[in-house]
C-alpha cells in the first residue's frame, strides 16, 4: 500500500496473529497541513492509516490479501504531535468472533488510540 503522505517506513515485525509496528510522521508531513496551525496534532484518521497498513502489509507478507471494511470502538486518547514515534499493535482475532484486528496505538508506552479494524 503506498500512502500519499510522508512518514517514515513502518518497521514490521509479527507472529501470525499478532502484527507490530512503528512509525513517526516527520514535521513536514502534509498530515499537519492545516491540523492545527501553530498547534500541530496528528489527525486521528492518519493512525488509522498507518494500522491498515502495517495489517495489510503484513497479510501480504504472508500471502494473503484483506479488504479493510471498516473500524470500530475507536478511542483516542493521547495527541501524537510531529516527530513523535508511535508503536502499534494488532492482534488478529479468532475467525469465529469475526474478521477483525484489535489494535493499540501507543505513544511514550501510553496508549494514544485504540479500536477494531475489520477486513474481508
């Protein structure tokens, strides 16, 4: 997946039903772009971004292709601000329950989102 935005390349690492990653949206990253001058915040809908892709890269890694359909339960609770690296967590769950990743996103060992991406 490539994403239009700059931020640097996610570092993959995983089991087969756990993904994580680690990424770090640099200052002149056009998600800043008018989210909110003179108070820069990585918008929610960018780590959401980046949890898609890292769980799509990582499918793909293992020969499998998904189609993200949505996510849910999605809570943020910390501001991710420019420079700042974030480590994530998705934790694949089992298919009766669903077709769904669990993940956390965190910042500073704090936890800055979290929610449930669903894919087919």
């Amino acid at each position: 997946m490539t994403s239009r935005f700059n931020h640097e390349r996610l570092r993959l690492s995983g089991e087969a039903e756990r993904v994580v990653a680690s990424v770090k949206f640099p200052n002149d990253s056009g998600w800043f772009s008018g989210h909110f001058p003179g108070n820069p915040i990585v918008p929610g809908v960018a780590l959401l971004a980046v949890v898609a892709e890292a769980v799509s890269e990582w499918e793909c890694s293992e020969g499998r292709s998904l189609t993200i359909t949505g996510v849910r339960r999605v809570r943020f609770r910390l501001p991710v601000r420019p420079d700042d690296e974030v480590t994530l967590e998705a934790i694949r769950m089992p298919k009766k329950e669903g077709s769904a990743y669990v993940f956390n996103v965190y910042l500073a060992g704090e936890n800055a989102c979290s929610g449930v991406l669903t894919y087919r």
